[in-house]
C-alpha cells in the first residue's frame, strides 16, 4: 500500500515525527513499540486508525523476529518473516495499547506498544528451511498362523533322489559407483561496507566529512551506523589513511553529497563491497516554551562496487525535545541515523543473497530524490503542488524535510529511476492554478519554483 507523509503546518509535522522517533524495543525485552501509518479515504478516521493499529501490531512483530535472527537470516527468510507478520500477528500479540496518536488531513498515525510472545514467535521462525520427511509406513501387526483343522497329506520322501547338475556361473564384477557427499548451502558471508556520510550539526556552520581531508574527524551519523552495522555482522572498511589517489583525493575534497560514480571509485580502491554514501543535518524547530525542539534528517544509499548497482537508499526523519542544545540535537541525530542503519541493513542483506546477473531483471527503479522548492509561501499553491505530486503513479511515497518561510524541501520515493525522469514529469503536468519551473536538477536533486499564474 502507498503511504503518503503530509501535514499541513510545521506545528503538525513537528507532532508527528515526536510520534515516530521512538521505535525500538522495550527494556524489558518483551514489550515493543512500534509505529502504524495509513491513509484517510472518504473522511472515514476510524478505519483508518483501525488499520493503522493493524501495521502497528504487524511491525511490531516483525521487529520482535528480527531479535530472533542474525541478518543473513533475516534476509534470507525476509518474506516468510513478513507473510508471518501480516497474517498471523494475533497469534503472537499479547497485550497492546495505543500510547499516542495523529489522525489529520490525509494520514491517521499511531504509537504502540505491544506485549510479545516469544516462544510462538520462536517456534515459527524455526520452521524455515525445515527438510520435509517422509512418514513413516503404519505398523501392521502380525498375524498368528492358524493350524488347519484337518490334517494334510504325507510329504514324499526325496531323501534318496541325486540333486540336479546346476552350473554356477560367476557374478559380474560390479564396483559400485561412489556418490559424493552433498555439500551444504552455506549463505554468502554479509559484505565489507565503507561509509562516506557528511554531517551538518548545531556546532558546526558546515558540513563535516572524513574526505575532507580529515580521515580521524568524528561524525556522529557516521559512528551510529558502523556501530549497528557492525552488531549485524558486517565488515566496516577502515578509512583513517584517506583517499589513495591523489588527483580523486582533491576532486571531491569540497563534495560534501558525494555522487555515486564517486563514492564507487573510493569504495573500489579502500577494498569495500559495499559503499553507504549520504548526509545527515539537525537544525532547531519552534517548540513549547522553555524548551527546545531538533529535527535530524538522515538521507544514505546503498551501492555495490562489483557492479555499480544501487541496492538499496533511506530517508529517515527523528524529533527531539530537550533544554540541551548540544545533547538535544545528538539524540535526533543519532535516532535517525539509527533508523537509516536498520533499513539499510534489510537491504544490503537481501541483495547479497542474490547473485549479480550479468544482464539484471528489468524492473523499474526506486530513489528518494530531494526536492527545493521555492515560492511556497503560498500555502493553497504548496498544498496542491504536494496533492497532485504523491497521486502520480510513479510516486511511492512524499515527506516533508523541511519548511522555513517560502522555501521548502521535500523527500520524494519515485519508481522512475532519476532526478531527471522525475524533472520530465513535473514539466508535463498542468498544476492549474499555478507552474513549476524547473531550474536545476543534479543526481537525487531537483531545484524548482513555483509560479503563480497570471
């Protein structure tokens, strides 16, 4: 089903991201919260919570299984795993309660936590891979022989009769054929990652990034990511003596978003099989008196260097309150960040099990391309530059960043390959009201105005 991610004001967004930057597993290892969207159709709110609370209680199970398993084995069950969430997610729900919830404009969201049982859960995920047995044949009993009731004639007495002469011929030498052992599927090791993230923090004015020139420079987004990747059993690929070469070294000195033939280069020559590149932000939001609000953004793909295939890309969003500037934006920083690792992770997992194919499965492409736009201060214009944007059938999904004044950033999951294919489509629709000019567009990145008509 196609989630959208719209609100209406900063004030809503705001409310909304507080609902869904917790979702974890609970410290008693039990219980688990877990977050549910669905969209609103025909006004009908209650249905749409009612199924809110149903992804809830499924996510919630799948985040329990995930506990169960290692990430090879997570990736290779990953469609059992979620037939099982999705179907039978009562059979392992406990308890469950509602700890908040948004339902305004289009979408219902909803906080749960969950009582999780786990031994049913086990039992389930154990079953995967299982080799089915024959069943054994029914045991018959043996049945007694009965003496005949009347006495049989006499046998002859051959004991005097010459034996027949029976030529024995000698058997064949037949040597039986050995078969060899069957040898065990073993699933491919999870592969070597570098990252290349660049950080935008409260404390610094600009991005920070190793490839800068500071291969020991600390980024936040980055160390989150090694961290729970490591946890996965992947390999992380060290950095700290920089780029090899020289002339590519200076070239995207100044490149904080890193593209990806780039980022395949540097991958390529640290030995990695898998590069992350991305950026994370943090800036300050309005928030209730005497405290302060901060909003992290979390933007990374995925790329394997073997063939320069893109397997996998995230955008994730976490809010914070605290009356610490500096602790405050470190906790949205590291939420998102952590979100981004986790869906990363099922990614590169379940693309690893699959081998490479020399001519790859056509099939249409997924990105986040991030969209500026300028000229929203219009709101009637914004709203429906948004409306008629998620309704294209090639639109997955649409999130807003970010919204300051008359500019706004939006993140875009578009079916349709690039920047540029995205660029195309835009160009070709009548928003009615108003046009949309186009005035850049660079990889994953559209920059475009909005025009009020005359």
């Amino acid at each position: 089903m196609k989630h959208h991610f719209i609100t209406k004001t900063i004030r809503l967004a705001c409310l909304l991201f507080l609902l869904l930057s917790g979702i974890s597993l609970a410290e008693d290892g039990k219980t688990v919260k877990s977050a549910g969207t669905s969209p609103i159709y025909n006004n009908n709110i209650a249905k749409a919570r009612e199924e809110a609370i149903s992804y809830a209680l499924a996510a919630a199970v799948n985040i329990k299984a995930s506990e169960f398993l290692s990430g090879q084995d997570f990736a290779r069950n990953f469609q059992k795993i979620n037939e099982i969430s999705y179907s039978r997610a009562k059979d392992f729900i406990e308890t469950y309660k509602v700890i908040a919830e948004s339902c305004a404009g289009k979408t219902c969201q909803v906080m749960m936590e969950s009582g999780i049982a786990a031994e049913p859960l086990k039992q389930a995920i154990s079953a995967f891979g299982k080799i089915e047995t024959k069943p054994e044949p029914p045991n018959v009993a043996a049945v007694p022989i009965k003496k005949p009731d009347t006495p049989s004639e006499p046998l002859p007495d051959i004991r005097n009769e010459p034996l027949p002469d029976i030529k024995h011929e000698p058997l064949p030498d037949i040597q039986p054929v050995p078969k060899p052992p069957a040898e065990p599927i073993q699933p491919k090791a999870l592969p070597k990652i570098l990252l290349l993230m660049a950080e935008q923090n409260i404390e610094n004015a600009y991005p920070q990034y190793w490839w800068r020139g500071s291969p020991q420079v600390s980024v936040l987004s980055e160390k989150i990511i090694s961290e729970r990747m490591t946890k996965k059993g992947f390999a992380i690929a060290d950095h700290a003596g920089g780029i090899p070469d020289g002339s590519l070294r200076i070239f995207v000195i100044y490149q904080a978003d890193i593209d990806n033939n780039d980022a395949l280069k540097i991958g390529r020559m640290l030995q990695a099989e898998v590069v992350i590149a991305g950026k994370s932000m943090v800036y300050t939001v309005p928030g209730s008196p005497g405290e302060q609000s901060f909003s992290a953004t979390t933007t990374a793909r995925a790329i394997r260097t073997d063939t320069g295939e893109q397997i996998g890309s995230t955008l994730q969003t976490a809010l914070t309150v605290n009356k610490d500037e500096s602790k405050g934006s470190k906790d949205a920083l590291e939420k998102s960040a952590h979100l981004a690792s986790e869906e990363l992770a099922a990614h590169i997992s379940m693309a690893w099990q699959t081998p490479a194919l020399s001519k790859p499965e056509i099939r249409p492409v997924t990105e986040w391309i991030e969209l500026s736009v300028s000229g929203s201060s219009n709101i009637g214009n914004f709203i429906r530059f948004r409306k008629v944007l998620s309704e294209m059938p090639a639109v997955r999904e649409l999130k807003v960043i970010e919204s300051r004044g008359g500019e706004a950033k939006l993140g875009v999951s578009f079916e349709g390959g690039n920047a540029q294919s995205l660029a195309d489509v835009i160009k070709q629709t009548d928003f009615q009201l108003f046009g949309v000019a186009i005035r850049q567009v660079a990889e994953n990145r559209i920059r475009l105005e909005l025009l009020p008509k005359p």
